[in-house]
C-alpha cells in the first residue's frame, strides 16, 4: 500500500513562491504515474501537474503552466510542485497522487489510485 503524505504548505502574499512536497512510502516508485491536484470547498478536484516516474515528460494545467514545475527525487522517492507567481485564485488544499498505472499522461482524478491528505496553501496580503 502506497503513502502519501504532502507538505509544504502555508500562507503566502501574492506574488510569492512556494513549494511543496509529497514523500512517498510503501512503494518505491519505479514508472508509475504521479501528479498534483487542488481542491477549493467541496468543488471537484482541479488536475495541476502529471509526470510518470521514469521520464522527463510533464503535462500541465493551462492555469498553471508556466509557474509550476514538478520535479522528483528517486533517490528520496519524493516529489515536488514548486510555485511561484502565486494569485489568490490558487488558494486551495494541494493533493499528491499516485497511480498504479504506466499509462501517461493521466488528467483525471478517477485515474489516480492513492491520495495524500493535502496541504492548505493561502495566497492572501
């Protein structure tokens, strides 16, 4: 069983930068796809960011390219989502996921089989 545990989160004036990170135990990712999601109130999870394990590809959300980044850590079997030029729209609760899947990319909540508990990130002046 997968475990996923995020941090990283916190308040942040607008224009800020942040980054957040999920540490991954039970399973040492090999080629498995991993993302990030946010969530506001009780809306549907927003996709951010996707990469599967072994590859340099990423995929982004148009609201996000350009000032997030995914990168991991093999060695620490640890991702991250560095984000900067950060607006209050992107107030919400951060979410690592993981699938069990090799297939890439993968866009939809429904595709990821194991969830962290998510980090509450706060763009405010």
């Amino acid at each position: 069983q997968v475990q996923l545990v995020e941090s990283g989160g916190g308040l942040v004036p607008p224009g800020g930068s942040l980054r957040l990170s999920c540490a991954a135990s039970g399973r040492t990712f090999s080629r498995e796809v991993v993302g990030w999601f946010r969530q506001v109130g009780g809306r549907q999870r927003e996709f951010l960011a996707s990469i599967r394990w072994d590859s340099s590809n990423r995929v982004y959300a148009d609201s996000v390219r350009g000032r997030f980044t995914l990168s991991r850590d093999p060695a620490k079997n640890t991702m991250y989502l560095q984000m900067s030029s950060l607006k209050p729209e992107d107030t919400a609760v951060y979410y690592c996921a993981a699938s069990d899947s090799y297939l890439f990319p993968r866009r939809r909540e429904d595709q990821y089989d194991y969830w962290g508990r998510g980090t509450q990130v706060t763009v405010s002046s």
